[in-house]
C-alpha cells in the first residue's frame, strides 16, 4: 500500500483527462508527486477512476522523460525492496505550473 495515498478532494481537484488540453505543457498545472527512489510521477490530469495524466522521469533520466499515461492502481502497487510509493503532502507541493516544478522544467529545457 502506498504512503500517504491522496483521497477526496485532493484527487476531485484534478481536472479530468483532457480538461487541459489546450493548455501549453509548460502551463499545466501539476497538482499531486509521487515519487520512490530517483523516480517521480507528477500529476496534471486524473479521469477519477485509475487513469491519471502527466510527466514521469524514471530513475533520474531525463533525457527520456516524457508526458503520458499512469495507472493509479499501479502507482499504489510500486514496492521495492520494502519501500512503497509516497504522495508529497500538500503543504510540501501544492498545486504549480509545470514550468515552475525544477525535475519537469530540467526535463524540458524550460
């Protein structure tokens, strides 16, 4: 099981999938992080059941780090060697642009 696993209004404040499409990449806002060891998952778009929307870097690479699909199911299933996923609290990653969250701007020469 996940730490710190995000529920009520924090996952209804996401917009659903393709809300935002109109939005430029770097403008999107990024409202949950999930990370474990070099890999991180931010989140821009949620369709309320298990598919969410957004970027992912994988152990610290982001020369091939990219916006995609991630299954939330998946994410709270991740353990390696004990470890489980973690969700940032809030009031440590609130709610930001994608252009203003450093892994993401790195990713994307912002």
């Amino acid at each position: 099981m996940m730490y710190n696993v995000p529920k009520g209004k924090r996952l209804t404040d996401i917009p659903k999938l393709y809300d935002t499409e109109n939005i430029q990449l770097r403008d999107k806002i990024i409202h949950l992080h999930f990370f474990i060891g070099g890999c991180d998952w931010y989140i821009a778009e949620f369709n309320g059941k298990d598919i969410m929307w957004g970027y992912c870097i994988l152990n610290g690479d982001y020369q091939n780090s990219e916006w995609g699909y991630i299954s939330f199911d998946e994410l709270k299933s991740i353990k390696i060697s004990g470890v489980q996923v973690d969700c940032e609290f809030k009031k440590y990653f609130p709610p930001q642009k994608a252009s203003k969250v450093k892994e993401i701007a790195r990713g994307n020469g912002y």
